[in-house]
C-alpha cells in the first residue's frame, strides 16, 4: 500500500492564511483530504494511493513513497512506451499524472500516447478520476492544437496488459542490485501497512525546518520537465492568444499601478519565484513560466491590484521573457528613513502613515 505525506513547506496554506487553494480536497476520490481554517488533514487507511491530489497540486506538496510522477515519465519514455495503463502494477492511475506531465510526454514521445481507461470499468475510485482524466486528455490536446504541434493524446478502453517478467528469482538475482531493491521495496510495503493502519488523522504540522525551507522558491519538477519538452517542440509561425479557462497550470498577470501599494506581499508569499523585486523594491517582475497558478499572490493582495490576465499567449513557452509589472518611485520616509514607493505630497510611508492616523484617533485630533 502506497504511503501518502504531505510536504507542509510546499503548500501554500501554511505561508498563507488567506490562501483560497482547496483542489486536493476536490479532486480526492475517497474524501479523506480536509481542509479546515488552513489546515489539511487527512486519514491514511482511508487512502488509496491514485495519486491524484499530488498532480493536481500546484506546488507537488503531496508525494507517494512508491511513485514518484517525474521518475515514471522518464522511465516510460525511456522504454518506449506508448499505452498508459494502470494494468501497469507500477503505475497507480492515470490521475496521478498532471497536464504538464501528460503534455510533456505528448511532445517527447515519438508514437501516440494512449490513455488506456478500460481498467476504469472495475473501478471503484472511477466515478471521481475517470472524469479527471478526460478533463486533462483534453486540455493537452487542445494545447496540443493551439501550439501546432502534430501531437495528441488518444483515450481508448485497451485493457492493455504490460508484459511481466515471471521468471522466478535466482540466487544471483536475489543478491543483485535489482534483487535487492525488490527486497527493500517489500519491507516497505510491510511498514507502509503498519503506518497506513494508524487511523490517526494526519493534521498539517509546522516545523521551525518547515519554515526554513518555505523560503526556498523552487518550480516543481514537472515544470522543469515542460521546459525541457518545450526545447523538443516545432516552433510554430503563429503564436495564438487563449482563454485563461482553457489553461490550468500557468497564468500571465496585469497589475494596476495606482492602486498598488507596493507592500511586497504578492511576491513574498509567491512559492516558485515568478514574482520578484529588487533590493530596493522599486519594481515587481513577473516570469509566466515560473508560475504555477495557485492564486496565492492574489489572496493577499488587499486593494486587488493584481488580476489575472483573461488570455494567455502560448509565445511565453516559445520566447519567455521576464514582464515588468510596475516599476515604482523609491523615496525615503521623513519619518521611519526606510525607502517606500512614493505617489506624491509628504515624504511618508503607508506604515507610518497609518500609525499617525491611529495616533491621531486616539488623542482625538482631526
């Protein structure tokens, strides 16, 4: 039984209280993920291992001990595979992959990938991820399209059965690397039974390590893994403009620069880096392909200054480049002496601006 564990440090509920994010609870087939005032718990007897709250997670919080997405893809595309298939015992559902990850194998793979769903017929967690899988078969194929690529990605029920090696273990296979990996990997299984029988919910927990590595903005690996595929795709002669609707997993941005107030929080709380500044924080830029949708940066942005832009243009994939969002006027506070963005009349920031107010209202003075 697969073992799930949630890395508190990716996800953005914990650098975040405002955070809106909730497509693991959506997308669990057993509803075993809760989130409640920004925490996430979940029961891991009641799981199932299909993996699907790991890729529809923005940031990859979620990890399976015994599936790892980005070592699969590799390993599919390095055997030259072209049926995807949960007959596979070392594959647990096709939900476990992303759109990144499905679009990348789309580009990489020289032969049509197919979605083998004919195992989906005699599965109970069906009714949740079957649709889960269509939905992103056709999101990558519409994208697919939109790119001009001749690439695309078939569903068919295959009931496709992957070749086995049935041979049984001989002495120098048993003390060979591959027979001990199959060692180690059934003592896994074994503990993994142990602790998946705890019915213990497992809460969101905060360490002071957790809080360390919260500053390390880092892409997940299946964004890496596009960007490389990326290098492999015909570039096309047009590049079309489509729906934000139409793609899940990256955004372009607009910001209103009078109603900004440059608090820096949007690019504080951004958990990949696609936001950034400066020392100085004169200037808010912005990297699409950084981005990873979670809407974090919008959650905290108290005068919603910076929005979604309703299109996104698929040239960022073929010709990224970094946007300047707002560049700002960097004056020093009369005040405080530290550096704000200054929009006219007194020399003073928003902080102690505020607390003059404050101080005013309670000595009474208008």
């Amino acid at each position: 039984m697969s073992l799930l564990t949630l890395d508190v440090s990716k996800c953005v509920h914990t650098s975040n209280k405002f955070a809106i994010c909730n497509k693991c609870v959506e997308v669990c087939p057993v509803e075993t993920i809760h989130l409640e005032n920004s925490t996430i718990s979940f029961t891991p007897s009641e799981c199932v291992g299909c993996g699907g709250c790991d890729a529809v997670c923005p940031t990859a919080a979620y990890t399976l001990d015994d599936f790892k997405p980005i070592n699969y893809v590799f390993k599919f595309l390095e055997d030259q595979n072209s049926v995807l298939t949960c007959n596979d015992t070392n594959f647990p559902c096709i939900a476990s992959l992303s759109v990144e990850e499905l679009l990348s194998m789309a580009l990489i793979s020289p032969e049509q990938i197919s979605l083998d769903i004919g195992p989906c017929t005699d599965c109970e967690i069906a009714k949740t991820n079957l649709a889960i899988i269509n939905n992103r078969a056709e999101e990558v194929n519409f994208l697919l399209e939109a790119m001009l690529q001749d690439k695309s990605l078939r569903i068919a029920e295959l009931n496709y059965e992957v070749k086995k090696d049935l041979d049984p273990l001989s002495r120098r296979k048993l003390l060979s690397k591959e027979g001990v990996k199959t060692a180690i990997s059934i003592k896994q299984q074994l503990q993994n039974e142990v602790d998946s029988s705890d019915e213990n919910v497992k809460t969101h927990t905060v360490t002071a390590q957790d809080i360390m590595k919260i500053k390390e903005k880092n892409i997940p690996d299946r964004r890496s893994l596009l960007l490389m595929a990326m290098k492999r795709a015909s570039v096309p002669e047009v590049f079309h403009t489509i729906d934000i609707k139409d793609i899940s997993f990256i955004s372009q941005k607009d910001l209103n620069e009078t109603t900004c107030t440059n608090c820096q929080m949007c690019y504080r709380i951004c958990p990949t880096g696609a936001l950034s500044s400066d020392v100085r924080g004169s200037v808010i830029n912005f990297n699409p392909l950084a981005c990873v949708q979670c809407h974090s940066c919008h959650d905290v942005c108290e005068p919603d200054s910076l929005t979604l832009r309703k299109t996104f243009s698929l040239s960022s994939f073929f010709e990224p480049k970094i946007e300047t969002l707002v560049r700002f006027d960097i004056k020093r506070c009369d005040e405080c002496g530290n550096f704000f963005a200054y929009q006219g009349g007194e020399k003073i920031c928003n902080r102690c601006r505020i607390e003059e107010e404050e101080a005013k209202e309670l000595w009474g003075i208008k």
